[in-house]
C-alpha cells in the first residue's frame, strides 16, 4: 500500500510523533492508521522506559481555581530541561493534568494513573508525551484545597504556586478572595513553610533558636569590626515560645527600666504596649521567617499578615481566617543531576 504524505500529516497531528516514525509505522502497519497509533505508543512506551531514570528537576507549577473560588488544585511536574519546560506540549501537558485533577476530584498517583485521559489511561498517556517530548516527566505531586474562598497566584515564570483557602463568614466573597491573591503573590516572593507559629514543632523551634543565636552572633563580629549597630540576640525564637509567663515577666522589667529611666508611673501604660510589641517582634524572628501569619507584608510592611487580616476582618464584619495554605516551587528539595555534557556529547559521536 502506498503511504501518502496526508496519512504521515495525519498521523503526526494524532500522535505528535517525528514524521520519519510516522512512516516507518504506516508502513510496518501496511497502511492501517490504528496500529500505526498503537505502534508509534508502543515505541513510545520503549523510549520512556530508557528515559525514567534521568532526573527531572526542571519543570512548572500549574493552578486551577473553579468559578465559584472555593475550589483550588495545584501540581508540579518535572521535566529534564528548562527548555523542554518552555514547550507548548509541555505547557499544555501541566494544564491538562491540573484540571483534570480537580474535575474529577483526584487525590493520590494510584488514582490519578488509573484514571482516563484523552480516552486512555494516565500512566499510558505520559508516557506517551514523554516518548513525544523526547524527556523524563514526572507528576511529582499535586493537592486540592477547599473552603468558603479560595485564590491563587502562579509567577510568571511558572516555577511557584500558591493556593490559600479561608473561611470568612457573612464577608465580601470577591473582596476576600482579592485579598487572599494578593497574600498568595506575598507567599511566592517571601516562601513562608507554614500557616502560623501553631503548626511549628516545639523541637524544631529549639534547635533553630540555638542556630538563629549562632548565626546572629557570628554577624555581629563583622558589624562590630565595621562599627556599625549591634543585631539584638533574642532569647526566644517563637511565640510558640512566648507563655503567659514569659510575656508578664517582660512587662515587668520593662516596667523597671521605665523606672530607672525616671519615667512618671501614669505615662506607662502609654509607653508599655509599644515596647512589649518590640519584645514579641525580637522574640519571634523565627515566625517571621517561616509563617505565613507572623512575616511582614510586603504591600504594606509595617503591618503582619496576621494584622492584615484582622483588619480587614473589620472592615467587612467578620472573621477572616486562612485554613490552607499550600506552595509549590519546581524542584524544590531536589538534586539536580550534575551531567559531564562533553563526555555525554563524546559518547554520542562514539555510538
């Protein structure tokens, strides 16, 4: 049977395939366009078996948020390259999967491979894409979060997501979800690990106090050589840290410096909640290192995200309060393979 070039056209835009492989299986398949599918997908299938065990580190981040705002899912995938990562199939690939994940309420791999794509099983789709791009892909995780609003910002260079779910009570749905992209925007910038102060380990906060102490003291030594200002050493990390007690004996000795300093006894209780909020921000560097509630803002740095929000709580008369948060930035936690690329180019001429 003669293969035309309309049946190469044909089964390229079907299977995405080099036009050379689509006609070497149209002619192995005498012609028939099915088994040249299934014989381009088999092939396919033997080149991403060769392919699995090459690091992806590389990659995007996608987001989905559904009409109503109470809905978001996010996912990485991996690929091998920055390059790969910038193609269109790729790209498509990362949106395709992320709604296809949130529409049908996917939760885990096992599910989200056993689950149809495109008419075929997952598993067998990627790896179909992965014979078509010509690298390693990996759906490396995905989440979906729920709740009364959700927003989600993803940067431009799609490497970070952000989702943020909260419960907001009688408030302005659409201004709540307006604030909750903007928190989103300062997660991808300021990379908070957690919610708040609460879901940090006491253990944890101990150890990092120890090394916060060690790495503050270390700097003052060069600030002191240069004759510039001391950095306070804080004696605790976290609000975690910050009891009723810590808290009441702070007061008192800032009411003993007030003392000391001959400030009149009527005037402290003036004086007293700015330095005890001063007390809590030395105390909490930790917090605004790694909680969402306890950094600064970046739109308006004076003022916590914690503040922010009760502000704006009051505002639209009720309690504004973030029940999720999730952020996903490529390759994170990953080691990127360190490849000799001469040698890799030097065996390839010598094939």
């Amino acid at each position: 049977m003669d293969i035309t070039a309309g049946m190469v056209k044909e089964l390229r835009e079907r299977t995405g395939a080099g036009m050379m492989d689509c006609k070497k299986a149209l002619v192995e398949t005498n012609g028939d366009m099915e088994k040249a599918v299934e014989y381009l997908r088999e092939k396919g299938l033997g080149k991403a078996t060769k392919k699995a065990d090459r690091l992806a580190s590389e990659g995007l981040a996608g987001l989905v948020i559904d009409d109503e705002n109470t809905k978001a899912s996010l996912v990485e995938i991996n690929s091998e390259t920055d390059f790969v990562a910038k193609n269109d199939k790729f790209i498509n690939l990362v949106n395709d999967t992320v709604n296809h994940i949130q529409n049908n309420n996917i939760k885990d791999n096992d599910t989200l491979n056993d689950s149809s794509m495109n008419g075929v099983n997952f598993d067998e789709f990627l790896k179909t894409q992965i014979a078509t791009i010509g690298e390693n892909i990996v759906v490396r995780r995905f989440t979906t979060i729920k709740d009364e609003v959700v927003n989600g910002y993803v940067h431009s260079n799609g490497r970070v997501a952000v989702a943020i779910a909260a419960k907001c009570g009688k408030s302005d749905k659409k201004k709540v979800a307006e604030l909750l992209r903007n928190i989103a925007m300062h997660a991808a910038a300021m990379k908070p690990s957690v919610i708040s102060y609460k879901d940090l380990d006491p253990e944890f906060v101990k150890s990092e106090v120890l090394a916060l102490k060690g790495e503050l003291e270390k700097e003052n030594e060069e600030l002191a050589r240069l004759g510039k200002t001391l950095h306070h050493i804080p004696q605790y990390g976290s609000r975690l840290q910050l009891t009723d007690e810590v808290i009441e004996q702070a007061k008192k000795e800032i009411e003993e410096e007030l003392k000391a300093e001959g400030k009149p006894e009527k005037i402290w209780d003036r004086i007293l909640p700015g330095k005890l909020d001063r007390f809590i921000a030395d105390n909490t560097v930790l917090d605004q290192r790694l909680t969402l509630l306890g950094q600064f803002y970046v739109m308006d740095d004076k003022k916590t995200i914690e503040q922010v929000l009760e502000e704006k709580s009051k505002d639209l008369g009720d309690k504004i309060e973030i029940t999720s948060y999730i952020r996903y930035e490529v390759g994170e936690g990953l080691e990127k393979k360190v490849e000799d690329f001469a040698a890799e180019v030097a065996a390839q001429i010598g094939k």
